[in-house]
C-alpha cells in the first residue's frame, strides 16, 4: 500500500526548471556511476542534490554514512518517506540550499575526508565549484555530473577549444578524470544537452605549483582576457600596472614567447608565466 502511495505522489511533482530538475530515469546509469566513483564503504559521502533518491538509494547499500542536501521541500519530503518505506536509515537528508550548507556540520571522524557526488543542477555548476574550492581541505574526490560542455572544459588538454581559465583553475586545486558519458535520453524532462560524469580529486592538486593561487589566477585570467590575442597583447589589456616592455623581458627570460596565445600553454608554462608577474608584482610595488 505504501509504495503505492509513494509512487503516485512522485508523478504529482512537477519538475522545476529553475532548481535544474532533470531526474535520472535510465536505471543503468546510476549504478555505473556508483560504481565508477569506487567509494569505499566507510567513506562518508555528501549529495548534491538527490531528488528522487536515483543515486542515493543505490549508494545507499554500499555506503554507511551518506549526507544528502536537497533544496526542494517537496522532494525532500518525497525521498524521507522513499527512504523510510525502504527500511534504509544510513542517510540524513537535510532539506537546505547546498551553497548555504555548512560542510563543517557534517560529523567526520578525525583525519578523514568529506567524499562529494552529485548530479548537479546546471546553472549552479559554477558556484558549487567555487564552494568545493573553499572547502578543498576536507574533501576527497567528489563525481559531479556536468552538462558536457562544462565537463569537456574541466578537462580539457590544451590547444582544444574547451582549454581555458576554467581548466587551469581546476585543475590547480583537483586532478580531473572524465568518467562517463551520460545521453540527454537518461533524463526526465529530456534536457536540451548531453552530460558527463567528471571525478575531481582534490587529494591531488597540480604537483609543482610554486605560486600563490591569486598569482596564478591572474595569470590565467589575464592569458584568456582576449583568447584570440597574442599572450603580450591579452595581458597587456588586462594588467595596465605592467608595461609591455617589463612583461615581454620577463617572459622571454623564461622562456615563453610572448607571440605565443594562451590556450598553447601548459599548466607549467601558466605557473611560471604566474611567477614572473608575481616577481614584477614585487618589483613595481
Ligand atoms: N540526483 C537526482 C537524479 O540524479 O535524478 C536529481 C538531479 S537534478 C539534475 C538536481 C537536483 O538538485 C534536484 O533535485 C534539485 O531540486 C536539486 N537542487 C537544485 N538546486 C539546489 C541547491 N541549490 N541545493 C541543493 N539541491 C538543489
């Protein structure tokens, strides 16, 4: 009877466009994310996000201890009651915006790590990552479901169209690693665009990375202000401290061309491109 009852209340609930609500409706999927993301079973787990429960019941029974942060109340009280009726009491579900959820409440063993999954939202994309950021400290790998686009982007190798700040900024923080395609047909609504299941793993930021993150980032950002632009040009528009002749010196002292275009460089060649602005940072100060 229960189930039933269940049942008929989901297909009352309208999807919301504007929470991003595009609910995992191929049964496969789930599972080949559960178990391309390889958690163990004492790892403690935070959700983004689970609607209906199509990754939670499944992480459910493999996982002991599982966090899951939904901003919709009638979905968070959809799943409590889904949970409930499945006799799986190893989820908290916390009904609460996932940008003004405090990562600190959730309890920790000492010296482990938070492990993140999600089949984000698309238009809070941005802002969740800006959040994992901040809290890269306590995090493990998190699997984040991104619109395609966004995924080919976070791992993107450079001189492809994708390469850009974005990836840079990433990938100073986490390793990423494309794990699974997931067709627009895997969805309910059908969204507009395919997506892709992406592992950041935040125990793994860029090895050698000398500089300071603001430094980086303004090499980064300052590359890409005009992509079409030669390196020289595009920082020169975007750092009007530093004059073309003490930028071009610098760089070819290091051995980067500054006729070179951004999207050439390597994660290597943007942290010593970051050092040396850094180094003239000092000089004009
Ligand atoms: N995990 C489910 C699945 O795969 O079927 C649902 C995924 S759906 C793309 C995104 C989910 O995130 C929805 O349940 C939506 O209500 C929820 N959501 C949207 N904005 C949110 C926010 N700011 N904080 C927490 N959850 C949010």
């Amino acid at each position: 009877m229960a189930r039933h009852r269940t049942l008929r209340d989901v297909r009352s609930l309208q999807p919301k466009k504007r929470l991003g609500q595009h609910f995992l409706v191929d049964p496969h999927i789930p599972e080949k994310i559960v178990s391309s993301a390889g958690f163990q079973s004492s790892d403690v787990i935070l959700e983004i996000g689970p609607g209906r429960g199509a990754l939670t019941l499944p992480l459910s029974k493999t996982i002991s201890s599982i966090v899951a942060v939904e901003k919709d109340v009638r979905l968070a009280d959809f799943l409590r009651e889904r949970l409930s009726i499945s006799g799986i009491s190893n989820v908290a579900l916390v009904c609460q915006d996932i940008l003004r959820f405090d990562f600190n409440a959730i309890p920790l063993p000492p010296s482990r790590k938070i492990q993140v999954i999600g089949n984000l939202p698309y238009n809070i994309s941005s802002p969740v990552l800006e959040k994992l950021i901040h809290h890269r400290q306590g995090l493990g790998r998190a699997v984040l479901m991104f619109q395609r686009e966004v995924a080919m982007r976070l791992t993107a190798p450079p001189c492809t169209k994708g390469y850009g700040a974005m990836t840079l900024l990433i990938r100073y923080h986490a390793r990423p690693t494309r794990l699974l395609e997931v067709p627009r047909s895997a969805f309910y609504p059908v969204p507009k665009v395919d997506s892709m299941v992406v592992e950041l793993d935040f125990t793994r930021p860029y090895p050698s990375r000398g500089v300071g993150e603001d430094d980086f980032r303004k090499a980064v950002k300052g590359a890409f202000a005009h992509r079409r632009k030669t390196l020289l040009n595009s920082l020169k528009g975007y750092l009007p401290a530093w004059t073309p002749d003490l930028l071009m010196k610098g760089m070819k002292a290091r051995g980067i061309d500054p006729a070179r275009r951004a999207e050439s460089l390597t994660m290597d060649e943007f942290l010593t491109l970051a050092s040396i602005l850094a180094v003239d940072k000092r000089e004009t100060d």
